[in-house]
C-alpha cells in the first residue's frame, strides 16, 4: 500500500480517534490515578484483537500485537496524564474535573496511539515481529515518573526499539518535527528549608537571618552555573518560589524561609555536578551565617538524545507520508524535560514532535497554558508517520 493510500485509509476511520481525544479531554486524569482512561484504553486495544497486559504499574495499560511471524519488537509509547490546573478555553470539550486540564496533549498522544494500534491491527498481516503498545501514567509527575517504573517492570525487556511522540504548538497540524542527537534536558527539583533565629528588624545583630542567607544561596548559585560549569555544557537553573515573613509585617525578622526551583542540563556530568554543588552552596552559605539548612533533591529525568539511525526512520516515513515540506529538522535542543528518557537509557529509541498549532483556529497557546488546545487535524497525519515508521522499523 502507498503512503497515500495509508494516509487515506487512516482519514477515512479517524473521527473515531477525534472522539476518543475529546472524550479524555473532558474528563483527565493526573499521575498514577488514572481509572478511567486506562479503562478507556483496555477498552479499545482489546475490541482491535490484541493482547492487554496491566497490572505492572498503576493505571499503564501495554497492547501487544504478536503477527506469529519472527522479527524484530518494536514499542511505541504514549503518555496519558493530564495536570492539575484549571481549563479556560471555551470549547464543547472543555474538562468536566475541575482543575485537571490535558494542557500538554497527552489526550491526542492516546488517542493517536490508540489509532496506531487500530492501524496495525487492521494490517497484521503485512507485518512482522511484535509491537508493543505502551500507555503509561505520570510523565508530569509525581516522581519517579510512569516511564521509569514500566522500565523497571520488565515488559520492555525484549523490545528492540521504541519510539514517541509530543504535541508541538509552534507548527501547524500535519508537520513532523525531527531531531538528531540530544534533543531534550535532565529535570531535577530541589528544596532548601532554612532555619534561623528571627528578631526585631532594628536589630539584626540578634539574629541569624534567613532572608540574606536565601539571597547570598540564589546568587551564589548563578555563580556555580555561570562560574563552575564549561560554558560549552548547557545548564540552567532556576530558582521559582521563595516563601517567608509576612507582606503586611515590616518590622519582624522571620526565622524560617524555603525556597525551591529546579536545575536542567543537557549532560549527565554536569547534571550530577550541580546536584552536588548546589547542596553544598547551600550548606556552606548557611553555616556561614549561623543559619540551619536542610536542602532536598528530588531527582526526576535524565538528559536524552535521539537514536540518529531511528531517526532516519522517522524522517523517512514522515516525508513518504506527508511530503517534505512538512518535515522539519528541530536546529536546537529543549531544555525542557520528558521521562521518556527513561526507555532511551536501555533502548534503541527516538522521539519526534507533531505541529498542533492553528491560528486560524486560535490555537496558539503554549504548553501548560489553560488555553492549550490541539488541532485535530494533526490526529491522522501523526497516527499514519507512527504506523509507517513502526512498519519500516519491523522491517515490513
Ligand atoms: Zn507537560
Ligand atoms: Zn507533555
């Protein structure tokens, strides 16, 4: 069958996947705790006649699809949790649960995932080897994170490569996006609680304050990433909330101050650098200052970068697909984050992203936006460059 007739074919059946995507859109559900959609999911791989496995992290649902022929295991992942924040669009498929909003699109990464294995299913014949159909809860949190734990599950353990895919709202429905190499950062959250001896504001002398301490700590960890780390390593990090004292109250030294942020990095020695050095800033600092600390790291997501062999594939049957014109080398990595670094840790695997973007529409929000919205027109472009490229990967 041509691209043409593939992606006619998957046109023909997609409003079937349009309403699985809006039905998850109305009702999302975060992290590990997500009952209905995985029962949504069971639903659906079972009704394409493939095998169902679940039970091996909470709320993951794996499809298998065994052709009976030898080759190769070929996984594709979907991620499946939505966020805890409010939905403002005004949108016939606005959430129904308050303050739970899929504002990243993990909604359309199961829903195109879900066409992919209908796809497949459909075509059994042609192909050979086994998929592997991975729906996976917690890619935003809470840590460890879905991926890690499938990983350590075992039900991967025999897949050759494994592929993924992220909405993108900066290019329109029906681009891929590719990239060789490093394509997203490590993403670790970090703490810092500090403990000193608060007093009149007229007199600091008899206190141990807090708040110069969290000041010297913040610059000083500019200073570790601008002074410690190779300028030719990218780092960041970021200091996000900083919580003492009492607005209304100007006279009082406070006693206790936390602050937290997170780091990212697109290397693993100088992500594990900084998760060292900015502990010990934080000591340091505060033991100068006669000030307690207690700093807390919450490890989350390694660096990863694209298998460029897997990327060939995936450009190739994006190209075939959709024509060159819609497909898009990306020039710069993220510095975002996305667990899906957990399977390339083990696994031959590449990741691409797919424009959801319409202005047009007025779909133009950003990720984690309360307005993000996917085109759905971006729903069987996607489903058709996933089967393909799986297809090539199988060999078929
Ligand atoms: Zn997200
Ligand atoms: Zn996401």
């Amino acid at each position: 069958m041509s691209c043409a007739d593939m992606l006619a074919e998957v046109r023909a059946g997609v409003d079937k996947f349009i309403a699985i995507r809006r039905d998850l859109h109305m009702h999302p559900e975060k992290g590990f705790d997500l009952p209905r959609t995985s029962a949504l999911v069971k639903r659906e791989l079972e009704s394409y006649g493939l095998e169902v496995q679940t039970g091996f992290v909470p709320c993951a649902v794996l499809g298998v699809l065994r052709t009976g022929r030898p080759g190769k295991t070929v996984a594709i992942r979907a991620d499946m949790d939505a966020l805890g924040m409010q939905d403002l669009k005004d949108v016939p498929y606005k959430s129904q649960n308050d303050g739970v909003c899929h504002a990243c699109g993990h909604d359309s990464h199961t829903a195109i995932l879900l066409g992919t294995a209908k796809y497949l299913s459909d075509h059994r014949d042609e192909l050979k080897g086994t998929v592997k159909f991975v729906f996976q809860p917690a890619e935003e949190g809470p840590a460890p994170g879905g991926a890690k734990l499938i990983m350590e599950s075992g039900v991967l353990d025999d897949v050759d490569v494994i592929i993924g895919a992220h909405t993108q709202p900066r290019y329109p429905a029906g681009t891929v996006i590719y990239r060789y190499n490093e394509m997203y950062g490590s993403g670790d959250f970090f703490e810092v609680h500090l403990k000193g001896v608060g007093g009149h504001a007229a007199a600091p002398q008899n206190a141990h304050d807090v708040i110069t301490t969290a000041a010297q700590i913040i610059n000083a960890y500019q200073c570790v990433k601008a002074r410690e780390c190779a300028p030719m390593k990218s780092s960041v990090v970021s200091v996000c909330s900083v919580n003492a004292g009492v607005l209304s109250t100007k006279n009082v030294l406070p006693d206790e101050l936390t602050f937290g942020g997170t780091f990212r990095t697109h290397d693993d020695a100088t992500r594990s650098y900084l998760s060292k050095r900015l502990e010990e800033v934080a000591n340091g600092i505060s033991a100068l200052n006669g000030v307690k600390c207690d700093f807390k790291l919450e490890p989350l997501f390694p660096p990863f970068g694209n298998d460029n062999e897997v990327t060939d594939v995936i450009r190739q049957a994006a190209t075939d697909v959709l024509g060159a014109e819609h497909v898009v080398e990306m020039t710069e990595p993220f510095m975002g984050s996305e667990d899906f670094a957990h399977y390339t840790k083990k696994i031959k695997a590449a990741f691409f992203l797919f424009g959801v973007g319409n202005e047009a529409k007025g779909i133009t929000a950003y990720y984690h936006n309360p307005r993000f919205d996917v085109d759905e027109d971006a729903i069987a472009p996607t489903i058709a460059v996933m089967a393909e490229t799986a297809k090539r990967l199988l060999g078929c």
